[in-house]
C-alpha cells in the first residue's frame, strides 16, 4: 500500500485548516501542496468533483469532504471522538451546530472584509454577522458544560469550532461574551496542532490579542 499522504488545501479555509489539525494531533506525516500551486491545480481539481478543497489522499483512498476526513482520521488513529455512542453523537451534533450555525455567522464577517476595502464595508451585513454571533454562541457554552475541550482532550467539534473562532478573531468578531468558551478558545489557542497549522491572518491576529475593527 502506498502510505504517501497528500494533503490540498487553502490557508484560510476552515474547512482545511480543521483538517491540518486533526492530521497533527494524529501524528500522521503529509504532503502538503497549496490549491493555488500551478504545479498541482489540475491534480487536485481531477481529484475533486466540486473543484474545491481540502483534497486529502490517504491509504490509497481519495476523500473531498472535510468532515469525511475528520472521521476516518478518527477511524484509523483514534482519540478524535469520544468511545461512547452516545457521547459521539453529542459531540457530532456540536460540531454541526458550529458549521452551521457559528460558520454561517463568521463566513458573512470574513467574506465582507477579506474581499472589499475598509471604505467599502457593508455596515449592515457587519452588524448582522456580529449580532448572529453572539445569538448562537449560548447554545454552545451550555455544551461545553464547564469541561476544558468538547472531546476529551480535543477533538473533532473543538477543531471545526476552533477553526471558525480563529477566523472570527482574525477578522474583527466581538469577542465571546461567554466565558466558558473564552476560555476553550484561549486553551485551543496554546495548542500546538492549532498553533502550528494556522494561517497568517489568524498568527497576526493572536499577537495582537482580540480586537474590534473600527
């Protein structure tokens, strides 16, 4: 079996970055090619039906979907999720509930700053983005029920929440008004799966500390 592992992806995306994490905490060594690489843009756009990314290429399989990746990185190396059926399936629906719910909020915010000039913010989508946010944010700290990680010791939810908080960081969000995920995130920040595989804006952004933009 060829055990090479490639991985495709785009720094920012959090569908990736949650990926790269959960590919660290498993220990396994990849490949790593950028989806904007000349040199792989037709490879991995082969590989994929969606032409999108991540693009992951492992034990002879090919996976497009990020929470596909995410399970079978549980499969094959453990620890991702918990051991109890019914401890799993909590711990899916909160990783669902971030996707859906927190992801919807975030990628407003994101998609309105990263792709426009300051000067040419849409205050109204900012203010819907900031006021979802903090909407959707109580449900999840009821869940995290004064626990340090969703999973014990981090796993699947904690990575695609963490993704979508560094994000939210790294483009102006409010922070968190609930104190118990403030703390989750300030500890999934000091980890070094988070650390090492986070993108640029998200680095910058934990130097400076959380801020609002003007």
């Amino acid at each position: 079996m060829n055990r090479e592992v490639r991985l495709y992806d785009k720094p920012e995306c959090p569908f990736c970055w949650r990926v790269r994490m959960a590919l660290q905490r498993c220990n396994v060594d990849y490949q790593h090619y950028r989806y904007d690489d000349p040199e792989h843009l037709q490879k991995w756009q082969q590989l994929s039906p969606g032409n999108t990314v991540p693009v992951l290429m492992i034990d002879e399989i090919v996976i497009t979907e990020s929470a596909v990746m995410l399970e079978y990185l549980n499969d094959r190396y453990g620890n991702l999720l918990p051991a109890s059926a019914r401890e799993r399936a909590l711990a899916r629906g909160v990783a669902h509930y971030a996707d859906a719910q927190v992801g919807e909020a975030v990628r407003k915010l994101v998609f309105e700053r990263r792709q426009r000039e300051p000067k040419e913010w849409d205050q109204e989508v900012i203010a819907s983005a900031m006021e979802a946010w903090h909407q959707v944010l109580p449900r999840l700290e009821r869940a995290l029920a004064e626990t340090d990680y969703f999973v014990p010791a981090a796993g699947i939810p904690d990575y695609v929440l963490a993704s979508r908080f560094g994000l939210a960081m790294a483009y102006g969000m409010p922070p968190p008004q609930t104190p118990l995920l403030g703390d989750w995130f300030a500890r999934m920040a000091d980890r070094s799966e988070f650390l090492d595989s986070a993108p640029g804006v998200v680095r910058d952004a934990l130097r400076r500390g959380w801020q609002v933009f003007d």
